[in-house]
C-alpha cells in the first residue's frame, strides 16, 4: 500500500463504515461489538453464523445490515420442506421456447438471510456448501456465477432443539464468524420500548452505501499488510487447536485463512495498513470457536469449546512488536 493512496483508502473506508454502523446501531442498541463483528465479516468477504436465543434481535441485525447497503437482499425462511432447489435455483421448461430454462434461486442476492438455517433438513442445508465457498451455484451440469459481494447472514436458535436439525461441520467451517447478540443492557432495552413501540425502525432504514462502494472497501482490506510473524502467530494457534487432547476436531486451514483476512479487515477498520498480533488473538473466539468440537471427556466435565480455546490462546506465544 503506498502511503498516501493507504491513507486516502482508509479514510474511505472508516467514512463508509461508520455510516454503516451508524445505520445498523438505529436497530440494535447497546450491542457495538456484534455489530463490528459483523461488518469485520462483510469487509472479509466471509459469511456470518448469528447464533442466539429467540428475541434478541438476531433477523433485525442481519436486515438491518442488508437494509444499509443498496445491492440485491433475498431472504430465505429455512423449513424442514425446504427444498435444495428453492435455495440453488431450478430448471424449468418452457412451452413457448422448447427448451430448459433457469430460473435462480434465493442464494442469487448480494446478501442472502438464511433465518432459523437449523430448522432445514441436511440435503438443504448442503446446498449452501458450493455458493458459500465457491460463489457459485451448479444446476444440471451448468455453473452459475454469484454477484459480488455476496455474503449470507444465517440465524439459528441454539436452545430448542425439536424439529432442528444441528448444522453439519462442513456447514459451520464455512461460516467466517459465529456471533451471539446476547440480551441487551437495561438502558438500552428501555431505549428500545421507546423506539420500536410507536414503529419499526427497519421501515425508516436507508441504504447508506451500495455494492460497488462494498467491492471497492474489500480491494482496500486486500491490500493489508500481515507480516510473516503474524502469519505463523495465526498458523501456530490453529495447529495448537488440533494437537489439544480436549478437542477432537480442531480448526481447519480454511479456519487459519478465515482467521487472518478478518484481521486484515480488523485492522483496515482501526485505520491501519497492517495487522497486529491484537488483531488476530481478538477474532479468535468468533472466527474459531464454532468449528471446534470437544472431546467426550471434555464435554462431559462441562468445558466449553470457548473455554478450551481461551486455554490453547494462553499458551501460544504472542509475537514481540508492531509487525511491518
């Protein structure tokens, strides 16, 4: 990055970003992490995984960051009749014509919301597998392109547990980051009486950007520098996971790259045109945590996958100064 056009970016992209977060923060109050969590995640070109209980607000986040950014939004209800088809697309034939033809499926949207993901059968849920990590849909032999960005927002309750189906691990490892709303604080939830009782404020919500200005930020976090110690600092906490004795599935390369292109977007959104070892070890918990799985021993005496991963942090050596 050369440091005038570098300044110049960032400043670009804290403008926009800050109208974004501006925007979303009008419907979830009192919960700023999440929101940067999830424009980490969109800078990152990755998907997010908002797990939590019903009533907190999950779909009024994933439609109110849709809602900031003029581009296509579709919006699937998963249902255990669900087909793959009502989410890939299907080929239909027309009389007129003579022949097949496409007819695109809810995941052909800039932002697709997945709401309740958990509650499709498996076959349904797998046929997010391709769009998700290839950006692309295949129906009958034909390969069709996904717009840029595309990025799917899903939701599920994890506590009840009738007519759910647990989402698979090839499901979850695509997910970039899994975050949970959480109940709001008392101000805050008495701020939202007052705003949400009179109206919604997602029907007053105006795009604040659009898809190509979202294109042009993720080519600013593309050029982000992460030095070869950082780099190795992420590698070394993702081998880590895999060799505990606590974990029997630990974090997946693709989890190391999910891990460091959210740093790059971390940092880009601190006004840096670099990342530091901070960057990494802050996202570790939402970028890790879902795709580890405890082992029998370790469920069994209650440790969580969280508390295993805060462990396997602790004992990975931070590397020293601020890497250029």
């Amino acid at each position: 990055m050369g440091t005038e056009t570098g300044a110049a970016d960032l400043e670009t992209l804290a403008r926009v970003v800050g109208r974004v977060r501006a925007n979303v923060e009008r419907v979830i109050e009192g919960k700023p992490d999440v929101v940067h969590a999830s424009l980490v995640v969109l800078l990152a070109e990755g998907h997010l995984l908002i797990e939590d209980v019903p009533g907190v607000g999950k779909t009024q986040l994933s439609k109110a960051l849709a809602r900031s950014i003029d581009s296509s939004v579709r919006r699937i209800q998963f249902t255990p009749d669900l087909l793959p088809s009502d989410v890939t697309g299907v080929s239909v034939f027309n009389q007129n014509t003579r022949e097949f033809e496409f007819r695109p499926g809810g995941v052909f949207a800039n932002i697709v919301v997945g709401d309740e993901i958990n509650r499709a059968s498996p076959k349904t849920q797998s046929a997010l597998l391709e769009c998700m990590e290839e950006r692309q849909v295949t129906v009958d032999n034909t390969t069709y392109q996904l717009e840029q960005p595309f990025m799917v927002i899903a939701t599920q309750n994890p506590i009840e547990m009738e007519g759910t189906y647990a989402l698979p691990e090839a499901q979850r490892d695509r997910f970039m980051a899994r975050v949970s709303v959480g109940y709001p604080v008392e101000a805050a939830e008495i701020a939202m009486l007052n705003s949400h009782t009179r109206a919604n404020p997602l029907d007053d919500l105006e795009p604040v950007t659009d898809a190509a200005e979202v294109r042009k930020l993720i080519g600013i976090v593309g050029q982000v520098h992460v030095s070869d110690a950082v780099q190795r600092y992420a590698v070394a906490i993702t081998s880590a996971t895999r060799r505990s004795d606590e974990l029997t599935l630990g974090a997946s390369p693709r989890a190391t790259l999910h891990l460091v292109r959210a740093a790059k977007a971390a940092a880009a959104m601190s006004d840096r045109d670099y990342v530091l070892p901070d960057d990494v070890t802050r996202l570790a918990r939402p970028v890790l945590a879902h795709r580890l799985l405890p082992s029998v021993e370790a469920a069994m005496s209650g440790r969580s996958t969280t508390a295993i991963l805060d462990a396997v942090l602790g004992a990975v050596a931070v590397p020293d100064g601020a890497p250029r």
